[in-house]
C-alpha cells in the first residue's frame, strides 16, 4: 500500500482509524499553532468572544494582519464567527482547542521541571 494513502491506527484507549486527509488537516493545524501571533489570538479568544478591531488593540497589531490571522484560524476551525448587524464578532471554534493549548502549555511546564 501507498504510503500517502495509508490508514493510521491510534491507540488512544479504543482503535480508532485515521486517514491521511486527517492526519494533513492536523498537520496543518499544528503549522497554523506554531505561529505566535495565531497563539496569542487564541488564547486572547480564551477570555470569550470579540470583534477584530478589540484583539487589534489588545495585541497591538493592524487590524489588517489581526483580520488576516483570524481567517487563517477560521479557515482550521480553530475560530469561529458571528455577525451582529455589520460587526464580526470571533471566538475559540470550541473547548478543544483551548484543551489543545492547556496541556501543549502542561506538557511544557513538565519538561521544564526535569
């Protein structure tokens, strides 16, 4: 079998198949975490639900990139959006992806502790 096409296994308590598209999706979601401003959105979204111009503010960045890094988190439902008359308002997609965050942050405390 074709390595690309191949089916992954993962024991997570119960088999559970993966196929390659997942395993391109997460790759992709990991790339999109690996950057700071993307991980400082997320967790500024963490506090609850807010417009684009207010993360502008609160990270200090244009509005422009802050627009352009949410699209990139909307296009990994990492983020969702709503509309409330002409304004966009952005929050975490849902709980796990601050979940996502919680233990990559748990797991490196641990390994600053050894």
């Amino acid at each position: 079998m074709n390595e690309d096409m191949q089916e992954y296994v993962v024991k997570t308590g119960h088999e559970e198949t993966v196929d390659p598209q997942q395993i391109e999706h997460l790759s992709k979601m990991f790339k999109a975490l690996g950057d700071p401003t993307r991980l400082r959105i997320l967790y500024l979204l963490g506090n609850g639900e807010m417009m684009a111009t207010k993360i502008s503010e609160e990270l200090g960045l244009e509005q422009s990139a802050v627009s352009h890094q949410l699209k990139k988190l909307f296009d990994l439902r990492l983020v969702k959006r709503r509309k409330e008359r002409n304004t966009v308002i952005y929050s975490q997609a849902d709980s796990h992806v601050l979940q996502i965050l919680t233990d990559a942050f748990t797991h490196i405390k641990e390994e600053d502790e050894h």
